[in-house]
C-alpha cells in the first residue's frame, strides 16, 4: 500500500491519494464547524492505520473514541455514506474496526499520560504556568540549580520544594546567576497552584509515558490508534496545548533520524491547533517551528485541524505539504481574509474557482490538494472525502472499559511511583538542618546557660569574698575591740592594783598619829641636834 485514497471530485474523476511517501510532510485540514473535517480526519487515520502507521489523535469532541468500533448499517449516517461511497465507485467499502489505545492526562478514559517536570523542562512549563519573562528566568534558575545538585524534579511538588529552597538561597543566587527575588518566586508560586487547581499535577510523575508504546503495531499488522481524551482536558486549553507540543518534543528527541522513508513511523493529529498558537510568546512559537520542521526527518507527520487557516501561523504553515480545506463563512472580515488566505495557498487549477468554491463546498467535500510522488504539490481538486468505515460517535462508558481493560498496555501506567526525589531530598536537608540548628541553639544555650552560671558563680565567689573580708575585718575589729578592752581592762586592773597599792601604802590615821608624832619628835631632836651641831661649828670658829 503506497497511499491513502481520501476520496475523488463527483462522478469518479481525479482521485485523491496521500503518498505514504509525503506523508511526514505534514498537513492541514481546515473548515468551519459542521463541514466534515471529523470525518476527513478520522477517514485519514483509518487510511494510516491499514498501512501499518500507528497514529496520535487527540480526541476532543470524544467522538473519534468510534474509531475502536465498526460502523453500523443501523446507525443513521449508514445511507449517506453508502451512497458516497456507490458515488465515488468504491466496490469494496465496508465497516471495519480499528486497533486502538486510550489515553487520557486524568486517568479517567484511558491509561495515564505523564512526564516528569525535569523532562517538559522550564520554557514548556513556563507557556503552561502563563509566566512572563521575568518569571521564566528564574524557574530557569531553578531547574538549573536541580541539575547542578542532582535534585530530580518529577512531580508538582518537587518544583515547589525546589522554589521554596531557591527562595531561601535568594541571595546566594542572585550573586551567581542573576536577580532572584523572593516576589517572583511569590508569583512563580501562585501560578503553580493555579496548574494545579486545572489538574496540572496529574500530568507530572511517574511512570512517565513511554514512547515506543505510541509507535505499536496491532496482531494483524494495522496501525495502532492512540487516542487521547481530550474533551476534559479542553476545560485547560493551555495545558492541552502545551502537552502536545510536549509530545512532538519528546518525539523529535527521542526519535532517530530516518531521512524519507516508505512510510512514516507515526502520524500526529493535533485538533483545536489554534490554542498552540494563541499568547505563545516568540520563543514557544519559534520552537514549534523548529519542531515541525525537523521531526520529519524523524518519521512524524504532523497535522493540524482548525476552523481557520490563518490560526496558523505563517511560518508552521508553510511547512504543511498535504491540506484539505472545507467549507469556510465569509460573514466577517476575518472570515473573508481567511479565505482568500486559503485561496492563495493552493496550487491553482484552471478549473477550479478556489475563492468562490470554499463558501459553496458542502458537507463532506472539500479543496484538496496532496503532494504528488516528486513532492510537488498537485492541482487543487473540489474533492468528496470518501466515507468512514468505523462508527462515526463516542462509544459507551462499557466499551471503552472493555478496550482499555483489554489492550496491550494493560496497568503498565496505572499506579503512581513516588520515589525520592527533590521534595524528599530538601526535606530531609532542612530536617538535618534543623537538626543541626537545633543542636547548635542548644549548644548555645549550654554555653550561655554555662556563662551565666559562671558569672553567677564567680558574683557568689565575689559575695562570698567580700563576706570573707567582712567578716575577718569584723573580726579583726572584734579582735581590736577586744584587745583595747583586755588593754584598759589591764591598764585599769594595773591601775586599780596601783591604786590598791596606795591605798595599802596609805597610813592609817593612828599610824599617820604615829608618823606625826614621829615627825614632831624627830623635828624636835633634829633641831636640837641642829642646834647643838650649829652651835659647836660656830664655837669652834670663834675660838
């Protein structure tokens, strides 16, 4: 099988094939609301999938689920796609079922989808938290600081942990890498908890999504069909945009370089393709060109469904070889610019009014225009698009249990890893610092409980020795004062002894009678000797 058959103009002229060959050339497939791009694209996945091309579908309506079922001669699109199909000649239509897997971010329709922090890396994650420049630098910061440590970043939590940790080391970081100030990890850190509040953390962990289970083939050889549910996740249209661009990432890194091969190793459908483009700032647009440009040579087609063409930027659109365009309103001036954008994008044909023909096209035709086997671009074709042989509609909340319960993948991806990572790790560094802390504040505290009872001691000693002197110098004043008084006591006693020794040396008044007497009879013989001595001198001299 070299190509797809995507259907002919009216009465079986000019038959319309995607080479297999120009299918990583990427596409579009454009139109407004109502005019057969479901059935278009669901009828292109069938086309790849029985090529043995597994395929990525990002099912946002939940009616692409039908792709795991066959269509019904019951249902009530059965007559309009038999006639179709009898009108396009096509003698071998018949329902058929495709492999499928289902996927979903929420774990709720499909197997889990996740990736870890560290691998969206801070511009993806930036786009997904609405960051502005400022903002972004510093979860640079911050991832590159995870890294330069060996912290891994795999949840929600850890990024948080790791915030925190770089709002605490705000200074020490400034000084290496530049301004990080603690209000925009504030900020950083609300729009986290806005992530989380949109169901962001279910979409970061492990185990992380595998690639080579999108790249499967079925038993029989078809294609694997995996599709994402996507209608919950549109309630966060940034978080569906950014996860896709994620996945094209991962598939451009991972992937190695096949250069043009047979076919492609997958196709990628990307529905609602203007959220990728909306607000994205030049940096993220820059990207997903760089990635649409390059992941051809990896295999992987791209294709983008929107209502409008020029919700694609220029410069990705450029890259899109393969479009199919439906029907588009001119009612508004946009609507008008969109559509003569149309008209100048394809290759003319001469017998084909492109401007005119894409506000006349009817449901289930459209403008095609392919590239040819050289990889040129043919002639624009007003083309009907040949009609599904699966269920065009959801499947009940039974089947789809059955083909998830029952697929390959099994319960590879149901149960949440939580291994160590940088929460547990910086949790357990504050806990050793805190230990260490707390161990120096009580330190600390010994050595200053320690000083005080040294100073109290030494105060006490200082007291005691100011007792000590105060009670030697009371008692050397109580020594002094009893030396003064056993001195007058002596004195006094020596005194009193003296006095006592007078008085006993005293005469009594017969003895001072006697003494008298004494004296007076002494004084008497004494003059009378005086007198006679006197007299006996003087008798002498005058001899």
């Amino acid at each position: 099988m070299a190509s797809i058959f995507i259907g002919e103009r009216s009465g079986g002229a000019a038959p319309q094939q995607l080479e297999l060959k120009r299918a990583n050339r990427h596409g579009l497939i454009a139109g407004a609301t109502g005019t057969g791009k479901t059935v278009t694209l669901q009828g292109l996945v069938e086309g790849f999938s029985a090529a043995g091309v597994p395929t990525f579908v990002a099912d946002v309506k939940g009616d692409l689920a039908g792709l795991a079922m066959a269509g019904s001669p019951t249902a009530k699109t059965h007559e309009i796609f038999a006639a179709r199909a009898a009108e396009l000649g096509i003698t071998d239509w018949q329902y058929r079922d495709c492999p499928v897997q289902f996927w979903d971010l929420f774990g709720e329709q499909g197997h889990p989808i996740r990736t870890t922090v560290s691998e969206m890396g801070p511009l993806l994650l930036a786009r997904l938290m609405n960051l502005n420049e400022v903002q972004e630098g510093v979860l640079t910061i911050a991832f590159h600081v995870a890294d330069k440590e060996g912290l891994l970043l795999l949840d929600l939590d850890d990024l948080q942990a790791m915030l925190v940790a770089c709002g605490e080391r705000a200074d020490e970081l400034t000084l290496e890498y530049g301004n990080v100030a603690k209000p925009t990890i504030g900020a950083i850190q609300r729009s986290l908890l806005q992530l989380r509040s949109q169901g962001g953390d279910h979409f970061f962990g492990e185990p992380a999504l595998d690639l080579e289970d999108f790249l499967k083939l079925g038993e029989d050889g078809r294609g694997i069909v995996n599709i994402l549910a996507a209608d919950k996740l549109m309630a966060s249209p940034r978080l569906y945009s950014t996860f896709l661009l994620w996945l094209l990432s991962e598939l451009f890194e991972l992937l190695p370089e096949v250069g043009d091969s047979d076919q492609p190793k997958l196709c990628f459908f990307f529905d609602e393709a203007h959220l990728l483009f909306d607000d994205a700032p030049p940096a993220l647009l820059e990207k997903v060109e760089q990635v649409v440009r390059l992941i051809r040579s990896k295999g992987v087609g791209v294709y983008f469904i929107t209502q409008n063409p020029i919700d694609i930027p220029d410069k990705v659109a450029g890259q899109l070889g393969n479009r199919v365009q439906h029907a588009l309103r001119a009612f508004t001036p946009r609507d008008q610019a969109a559509v003569k954008s149309a008209a100048e994008t394809f290759r003319p044909n001469p017998e084909v009014d492109v401007a005119s023909a894409i506000t006349q096209l009817k449901v289930g035709e459209a403008l095609v225009s392919l590239l040819l086997p050289d990889g040129s671009p043919s002639p624009v074709e007003r083309t009907l698009i040949r009609p599904p042989s699966t269920r065009v509609g959801p499947l009940s909340a039974q089947e789809r249990a059955i083909f998830i319960g029952t697929d390959a993948i099994g319960s590879k991806y149901d149960t949440l890893i939580d291994r160590d990572s940088a929460e547990e790790i910086l949790k357990a560094k504050a806990g050793e610092a805190a230990a260490a802390a707390e161990a120096a504040r009580a330190q600390k505290e010994d050595a200053k409980a320690a000083a005080l009872q040294a100073k109290e001691d030494a105060r006490l000693a200082k007291e005691q020795a100011r007792a000590d002197l105060a009670a030697q110098r009371e008692a050397d004043r109580q020594q002094r004062e009893a030396d003064r008084q056993a001195e007058r006591a002596r004195v006094a006693a020596e005194r009193e002894a003296a006095r006592q020794a007078r008085e006993a040396a005293r005469p009594t008044m017969f003895d001072k009678a006697v003494q008298s007497a004494a004296r007076s009879a002494a004084s008497s013989v004494g003059r009378s000797l005086g007198n006679r001595l006197l007299r006996g001198i003087l008798g002498g001299l005058l001899k």
